[in-house]
C-alpha cells in the first residue's frame, strides 16, 4: 500500500446542514453530521483521516474547505445533484433533551455506499451513526481493513431496520449508543444488564454514553468501567456532543496497536473531553478551535476530578 494514500482512521457518516434552536438562540445552515463531528475530532489524533459520505450540489464549499484546512481526506465524499442531508432540532429547557423538528434525507436514501479503491485497506473503520445498510456496504467495502470497527446508531435504526443493525454487530469490535438506545435494543431497563445483553450481539466491547454523566465501558470478558463527563459550566449546543465522542475514541485507538479494554478507556476519556467543546458553541466551531494542548489541559482537569483525595482503607480525616 502507498503510504501516502494510507488512511489511519476511515470515517463513515452523514454531512449534514443542521438548524439548531436552543432556548437561548437558533442558528441555520450550520455544519452538521455524524462523520462531520466525528472526522474532526479523529483529526486530533492523526493526520490520516478520511471521510466517507454524501453531500447536495447546496452544501457551502466553505464546509469542504473547512475539512480539507484540517488535513482530511475527502476523496470519500460524494456530489450529489439531490439537496444535503439536512437535519433541524430543538432542545428543552436543560438541554438534556430534544425533538428532532425536521430531516430531509432524500441525498442519503438514495445513496450507494462507494468506497474508494485507495480507501479500502484504512486502519480503523468508523461507523458513525447512519442507515445501517449503508454501514453494511462499507464494511464489505472494507474488507482488508488492518485495524478494529467502531460503530454507533440511533433510535431511529433500532426502530426500522434492527436485522440490518445486527448484521453490523456481528463484525463490530467496539459498539457505542445512548442510554436510551441501549435499553431499546436491549429490551433491558438495567444498564448493567442490557450492557450483558448487547454484547452477546457479536463485539467485544461496549460503550453507554449518559450524557452529561458520562458513559458505562464493558468488555466481553465482564470488565467494567464507568467515566465521568467533563464538567462544563456553559452549554451552548449539545448536538454533536456523542460523534465527537466517537471520533475521539477512533482516533486514540489508532495509536494502539492492540485491542485492549484499556486501549478502550483511554479512547472513551479522550473523546469524553473532546465533546466537552462541542458542547460550547454552535456546530463545530469550539471544537475546530482547540488544540491538542486544550485536550490534554482537560485530561489532566478530568483526571484529578475523578480521583478520590482520600484512602478509604486508613479512615483519613481530608480537608474537603
Ligand atoms: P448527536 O448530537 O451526536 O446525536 O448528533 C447530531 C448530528 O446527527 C447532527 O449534526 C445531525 O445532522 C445528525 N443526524 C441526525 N439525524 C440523523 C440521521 N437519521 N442519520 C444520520 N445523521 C443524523
């Protein structure tokens, strides 16, 4: 293989205009999607990052130079004549939740999946949250990847096309959903249990993101571990929060050379604080402005919040 063309990170997903109104503004035509998000934060990990999607003759080429500003390969995105994927949402009070207003999702319906020659053999193969048809034909695509497959979903897929999703599991490596989502597909209220339960479809480790609470890792070997969200004092727009996520954990484990649950917290912590920037402005736009330096300044935050200042087994008296 070319080393040139060589991608560390393969990155399906939508590209999607996006209309976001919070309770306190509402902004249009902003930058958007599953493979969007995820890219980008990938993109902190590795300067071999491709994307693999579909965008309408109306998407902004600010956007498309956007991506290709941050180093990612774009080779891997269709034209369409068809309007881009365009997803428009508004979140309640506290922002924990929101009703999805309106898609227009003619460009993706109509997509076949074509994944370029100079693509097929990336290292990680990243399934962000799209029709699970189309994560089957990448993955055929895909099938001299070198690496692991992340995959995510939504209620939506859970809904129509569960066979199709569960295909996917079964060439899973590590499987990442919502708390909701989870009990869903589960049919198992208790997270403990319905984490039990999904793994028994195929991968070997799973990831329930709880939102601002953070998110539960299993291993198939009945590891478990829980971490924590980075605390943020300001949300501005959630949306994107949980493809940051996934792309942050793509990116770490293309550093890793084997498969390890903890090659698998590593990656949970480090997309944990990435979506801690999306969530502080519109769209992208935090998230497209920080470092690596930032990243780690909050690793470091992240990892002395979650230490506990005292030693259970001596009965020490602490300051706090
Ligand atoms: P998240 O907030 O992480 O759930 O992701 C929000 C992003 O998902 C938005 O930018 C949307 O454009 C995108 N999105 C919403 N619905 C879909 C869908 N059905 N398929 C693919 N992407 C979607």
């Amino acid at each position: 293989m070319n080393d040139s063309t060589y991608r560390e990170i393969l990155i399906g997903g939508s590209i999607a205009l996006d209309d976001v109104q919070t309770p306190q503004d509402s902004q249009q035509n902003l930058l958007g999607g599953s493979a969007s998000y995820a890219g980008l934060a990938a993109q902190f990990f590795s300067q071999k990052v491709a994307l693999l999607g579909i965008v309408g003759k109306d998407f902004p080429q600010e956007y498309l130079e956007l991506f290709a500003s941050r180093g990612l390969c774009i080779d891997g995105v269709e034209r369409s004549e068809e309007k881009t994927f365009r997803w428009s949402g508004q979140y309640h009070a506290n922002l924990n939740k929101r009703t999805t207003l309106s898609v227009c999702s003619d460009v993706l319906e109509s997509w076949k999946v074509k994944v370029p020659q100079a693509l097929r053999q990336s290292g990680v193969i990243c399934l962000a949250n799209m029709a699970p048809s189309n994560q089957k034909d990448m993955l055929q695509a895909c099938q001299h990847r070198e690496k692991w497959v992340i995959a995510d979903t939504m209620d939506l897929w859970i809904d129509t096309a569960r066979d199709a999703l569960l295909e996917v599991l079964k060439e899973t490596d590590i499987f990442v959903l919502n708390e909701s989502e989870a009990r869903m597909l589960s049919g198992e209220y208790h997270l403990l249990e319905a984490g039990k339960r999904l793994l028994d479809y195929g991968s070997s480790y799973l990831i329930i993101k709880l939102g601002e609470y953070g998110s539960l890792l299993f291993g198939s070997q009945g590891e478990l571990f829980r971490i924590h969200a980075y605390p943020l004092a300001n949300i501005v727009d959630p949306t994107g929060a949980g493809d940051t996520f996934l792309g942050g954990l793509a990116g770490s484990l293309s550093l890793e050379e084997t498969l390890t649950f903890g090659a698998v917290v590593r990656g949970a912590l480090r997309g944990s604080v990435l979506a801690s920037f999306t969530c502080e402005d519109f769209s992208v736009r935090r998230l497209e402005q920080s470092s690596i330096l930032d990243m780690e300044e909050r690793l470091d935050d992240l990892h002395a919040m979650s230490c506990w200042p005292l030693d259970l087994s001596k009965g020490e008296k602490t300051s706090l």
